[in-house]
C-alpha cells in the first residue's frame, strides 16, 4: 500500500482489516530485519478510533531470548489524550490475527514493575505474569535505571 512518504510494504503474514471493537490498525512501518532494533522483521501499526491515530502497536512475530525476556514480541503505546479507554487491549486484541499468521502460539510482553497501565492492560488481556527477571546491564534500558522486567505470555489458542 502506498501513503505519502515511504512505501509500506506487507505480506501475506499481515491480514488486512485488523479491528477489534472501535479499534482498527493500519501498518505505517515494516522493519526489515537489517534495520530493526529487535533484530527481526517487525511491524509497526497506528491505532486508530474514528481514523484518528490514538497510538502505535508493533509484531515482533519470532521467538527469541531479547523478546520473550526483555522487550516483548508486541509492543504498545497509547498517545495521552486517549488514555483509559482500554484502547491498548483492544489493538492487541486486533493484532492477534496478525500474529497467527506468522505462526504464533502465544505471545510475549514485558514491562516493569512501576508500569501500572500497562499492568492492567496485559491483565485485562488474560496475560500469565510468568516471572520478574532481572534486566542485564548491557541490555539498552538498563543504563536508564531498569533492573527488572515483568514476563507476561498470552496464549492465543481460542483468543478473540
């Protein structure tokens, strides 16, 4: 698809029509493997609600140590303004057929312990906390102060 700016380009593994409830995401950035911060393929979503971009969501859809213990296969974040409208979970909620056609079983997130929001989020989700580990110190966040790191899984068997 193309916007102004750079060409988007997805695949088969991205379905489109990605809703859920008043949510519905649009892919704004495919990360190829080269270039991404995770070190795999991700893609980058704007959340939308009455076509208004109210955050981002990203699939990191492989199964490594740096996701599943550190910085989570998806990641989310909800612009101020939009806060406490359960927005987050329900663009999750529209991500999951994007991460089972990537193959996905289950996914990963993590957070820290201070993050309450994002807490309630993974919670309200249906999450598994599954451990706190500690961040290593040449792990990037953990410059900034962050020593721990909340394991939550997602079983997606049956999840709508």
């Amino acid at each position: 698809m193309t916007r102004p700016g750079p060409t988007v380009e997805a695949d088969d593994l991205v379905p489109s029509g990605l809703t859920f409830a008043e949510v519905s995401l649009r892919l704004s950035h495919v990360y190829p493997v080269e270039t991404s911060p995770w070190g795999v393929r991700t893609f980058r979503f704007d959340i939308l609600v009455d076509g208004t971009v109210t955050g981002t969501i990203s699939l990191r859809p492989a199964v490594t140590h740096l996701l599943t213990h550190l910085s989570g296969q998806v990641g989310f974040s909800v612009e101020p303004g939009f806060r406490g409208r359960g927005l987050a979970a329900k663009a999750v909620r529209a991500l999951l057929p994007a991460a089972r056609a990537h193959g996905l079983d289950a996914l990963w997130f993590t957070t820290t312990p201070d993050n309450a929001a994002s807490r309630r989020t993974l919670e309200k989700l249906g999450c598994a906390l599954v451990e706190s580990a500690a961040v290593p110190a040449d792990y990037v966040s953990h410059g900034s102060g962050e020593q721990v790191k909340l394991r939550y899984r997602l079983e997606l068997l049956g999840k709508v």
